[in-house]
C-alpha cells in the first residue's frame, strides 16, 4: 500500500482543504482562550498575593466539632490554552478526628488535585481553586483553607497537614543528605530548638519509622538508600512536627508488595501514637479495606459514592463501584479475564451535562440523561449519586 505525502493528507484532488479533526483548535482559538484565561488567573492570583489580609476573611467554623477537615463543594480548575480543565469539580467529604479516610477512583478523576488543594500546592497561575470551602480545625482556630493567605498557609503546611508524596525519588533532593532535608522540616516550625536537639529529633523520627541504621541514614544521601527506605525517609518528614492531619497520596506505588505491608503497619501504627487523622489515596482496594474507616469514591472529578468502609464494601450503590469492586482480583474464585469497565472518562475539557458515568454504564436508566445527579442518602453516612436511588430517597421521605 502506497504511503500518502503530507499533502495529500491536508488536501484533496481539488486542492480544497479536508475537514479539520475534531480535537483540532486553530491558532486564533488557541490565543482567544489563553487571553481569557489570563484574565481569570490574573485576578485570581492578585487576590491570593494580597498582604495583611484580615482574619475575618479565612477564620471560619467547623459544622461538626468532630471533623478534623470538611471539604465543602470544592472546585479546583486548570485554565490551558485548548480550554478549562475541571479536575476537581464539586467534591464533598468530612475527615473526622483520629480516623482513616480512603480516596478511590481511577487515574485522572482528581484525587490528587483534591489533596493538593488542601495543601495549597496546585501548579499556579494555571491551575486555582476558584470555588468551595477547606475547613481545617487548627485547635485554637478554624481556617478555611481555599482563602487562607500564603504566609499564613506555610505556618499551617508541615506543621498541621503533612503530605507523605506518591514518588519519594522526586520528592527527595538527590544534592542534599536525608538529615539535613528532615532538619529543615523541623527547623523552619520550631525556630527556638537548637541544632543538636534539631538533629536528636530527625534521628528519632527515623528510629520511629522502623530504620535500622538511623544515624548512618541522616548522613546518607537519597540515592544511596531503596526505595523502601526513602518512603520512610518521607514519612519521617511528614511526621517530624506531629501533625493533626496526614495526607499519604499513593506512598506504596513503587514498592513491591512485603513492603507495602509494612508502609500501612507502619502509618496505622503512627496514626495511633500521634493521635492523627489520615487522609489515603490509593488504587489499591485491598489497602482501603484494611486501612480505611471511610470511604469516598470519586469519578471524573466528583464524588459519586461515600460512606463509612462496611457500607461501600458491602453494599456497593454506584455502578463504578460496583465495577472497581468487580475488577479487583479475588483469591477464591478462579475466572479466565479478570472484569474491566468498558469505555473511557470523558474529555475533561467538555464535560458532558448528563451523568459522567451514562456512556459506561450497563444499568442506566432514562433519567440518566437528564442533569447530573445529586448526592442521594442511603444512611445517615452513606450517599450515592445516581438516579436509580433517587426514588427510594423521596418515598422515605414521603
């Protein structure tokens, strides 16, 4: 078969220009959207840079004295030049105290982002956090983390909520030794400790994290130690202030499976000792139903199911969770293929203004065309978004 010349794909016999693809943008469309969206990130980041900003404007109140954080209707945009991203698009959960609270949902549905929010550290000007509420409650105070100024966000960040990050190689400066790089967590908190009790904390942390070798480790630098131990080397830093709240985004991705056992062991143990609250995001199903008191599932940027760890695993509602329960490989059944759910997610650029879910699901229903569903509660803990449980709401109410 005879291969076609650049113009003959371009043009047809006429020289008429062929029909453009469907992801094709041209330049002047490119250069439109870029300059609205400078517009927007513009304002946005005049906003956030502002000095001396009252109090009044990020001191809040938490609605259930027992959660440590409420994500309240959260919206977290990336503004590109093909269009606007709605990575986080609406997102609702509680953690409370002292408990375990597991994220799920396949790669791209803004489980990330979602964290990154809380921490203030999603890629600006590009990506913002332009709608919803973090309550964070600090102890003396209540901060709502989506207005919260940045000088006053890096006394809370490290301090309050740690991040323990997906890939520890990345995340550790390869140029700096793993002692000064805890130290630094330590000293930029707590400017009143000298550098020997400095340096006698970050040993300590290590000690804590199961190291062997804890002073040999803190002159090591990150190349010289396994991926094991540098997972450990970053929950040591994320531990090192005691913090009320530990966001573990995936920490056992890229560890084989003896030492993912001892990662969870590990959090779950510390969790207890330190009296935090732990927020985990992970693929992994297993991890969750050991680790997690709650459950929230997410789908193209929402939340399409919650509930306490028995509820989802028992009584799965939505029908992604009915297919991520069905994907995950069981030890006591034997089958040829393991399930997978058919199609894609949908273009986060253009969204469509049904259900996200409708063009994979096998039980949608005609309703399902209509606007995007509304949480509906199951329980006082349990809640789905999906037309099918919508009826059975409005009965119990009736």
């Amino acid at each position: 078969m005879e291969k076609k010349s650049l113009f003959e794909k371009l043009f047809d016999k006429d020289g008429k220009k062929k029909i453009k693809s469907v992801n094709y943008i041209s330049g002047k469309e490119i250069r439109r959207i870029s300059r609205e969206n400078r517009k927007i990130t513009d304002a946005l980041e005049k906003k956030r840079e502002r000095k001396n900003v009252p109090e009044s404007e990020y001191i809040t109140y938490m609605k259930n004295p027992n959660n440590i954080l409420e994500v309240d209707n959260l919206h977290t945009y990336f503004y590109t030049d093909i269009g606007v991203v709605k990575a986080v698009d609406g997102v609702s959960f509680d953690i409370p105290k002292g408990k375990t609270v597991g994220v799920v949902g396949e790669s791209g549905c803004g489980k990330s982002v979602t964290s990154l929010s809380i921490m203030q550290l999603v890629q600006r000007p590009q990506g913002q956090t332009v709608a919803g509420e973090i309550r964070f409650d600090g102890g003396d105070k209540v901060y709502d983390i989506a207005k919260t100024p940045t000088e006053k966000m890096q006394e809370i960040r490290g301090n309050d909520i740690s991040m323990i990050f997906q890939e520890p190689m990345t995340s550790l400066n390869p140029v700096f030794k793993i002692g000064d790089q805890i130290n630094e967590v330590i000293e930029l908190h707590n400017a009143q400790m000298s550098k020997e009790a400095v340096k006698e904390r970050s040993i300590e942390m290590l000690k804590l994290v199961g190291i062997a070798n804890p002073e040999g480790v803190y002159d090591n630098y990150p190349h010289e130690l396994s991926g094991g131990m540098r997972q450990r080397v970053m929950i040591a830093m994320a531990l090192a202030c005691t913090p009320k709240l530990i966001i573990a985004d995936e920490p056992t991705t890229a560890l084989d499976v003896t030492i993912q056992a001892q990662i969870m062991d590990l959090l779950r143990n510390l969790k207890d000792k330190i009296n935090s609250s732990i927020m985990l995001i992970t693929h992994d199903l297993g991890v969750i139903a050991e680790m997690a008191d709650y459950v929230v599932v997410m789908y193209a940027g929402r939340v399409i199911e919650k509930g306490t760890a028995q509820e989802v695993f028992h009584n799965p509602s939505h029908p992604y969770t009915v297919g991520l329960m069905e994907s995950k490989p069981s030890s006591n059944k034997k089958v040829e293929r393991l399930y997978s759910i058919p199609g894609s997610v949908p273009n986060p650029v253009n969204m469509p203004n049904y259900c996200y879910f409708k063009d994979r699901c096998n039980k949608a229903i005609k309703a399902c065309e209509g606007p995007y569903p509304p949480l509906t509660f199951l329980s006082d803990t349990h809640a789905v978004a999906c037309y099918r449980y919508m009826d059975n709401e409005e009965e119990s109410n009736g």
